[in-house]
C-alpha cells in the first residue's frame, strides 16, 4: 500500500451531504498532501475499519486512521484532522479543553440529524478525475 505511505486515512459516510462537502473543505485545504479518503461503504473503508475492530453500527462518526499509531473518531477525529490543516485551523486546539463528554454530545447531536438538516444522497460521492488520486479504490 504506497498509495498510503505517511497518509492519514479520513473514513467517512459517502451518502452524507454534510460528510460529503466536509471532505470537500479538508481537501481544498490539505495543503501538505496529509490525507486519503474512502467512503465508510466502500470495499476499503470497510476492510479499514473491520481491521481495527470498529463497530460502525456503535460509532456513527468520521473516522480518522493515523496508521501505525492509532484511530480517532467522532469530535477528537476532527480536531486533529482541523491540527493537521495548519494555519488558523491549530487554533481549533483550543476545544480540547472542552470535555470529551461534552465535545461527542455536540457532535453526536449534529450527526443524528446530518440526513434530516443536510440532505442524503443515493450513491456514494464520485471524486473527479483530479481528485481521485486522494481516494482509495
């Protein structure tokens, strides 16, 4: 897997609207090439995340694999994805001082109602042909 070589891996849910243009702002701004993306539904993202042993079911949430080292999911995957974006978005780190309890509530609350605010969609987002390189097959 060279594609993946010093890559973190952002796992998320391809028919979420909000998930979708989320993925679509970190990639506008990952700058230093720190990412690759699969859909939760995908082959890969599935491969991914039965691996490491993570119930989808139990965790409705972005899931960010650092390989090697370790996974984060829910509201302590996006704030380091936000560190690994540089710039004004380390400040983000502030919200680490934020109870995780309360941090997750926020985020599980959002995510609960992403269908309902944000829309759905029927397939998977398909990147165009320049972007898809930053996608695993």
């Amino acid at each position: 897997m060279n594609k993946l070589e010093n890559k973190k891996i952002i796992l998320f849910d391809g028919v979420c609207n909000l998930c979708n243009s989320s993925v679509q702002f970190v990639i506008k701004r990952d700058k230093k090439d720190v990412f690759r993306y699969a859909a939760l539904q995908s082959d890969v993202g599935q491969q991914l995340v039965n691996q490491r042993h993570i119930d989808t079911s139990q965790v409705d949430s972005i899931i960010l694999i650092e390989p090697g080292v370790a996974y984060y999911t829910k509201s302590d995957a996006a704030l380091e994805i936000a560190q690994d974006l540089g710039g004004l978005w380390k400040l983000t780190a502030v919200f680490t001082w934020v109870p995780t309890s309360i941090r997750n509530g926020i985020y599980d609350f959002i995510a609960k109602n992403r269908y309902k605010w944000f829309g759905k969609q029927d397939t998977c987002m398909i990147p165009t042909p320049e972007l898809k390189a930053k996608f695993l097959d």
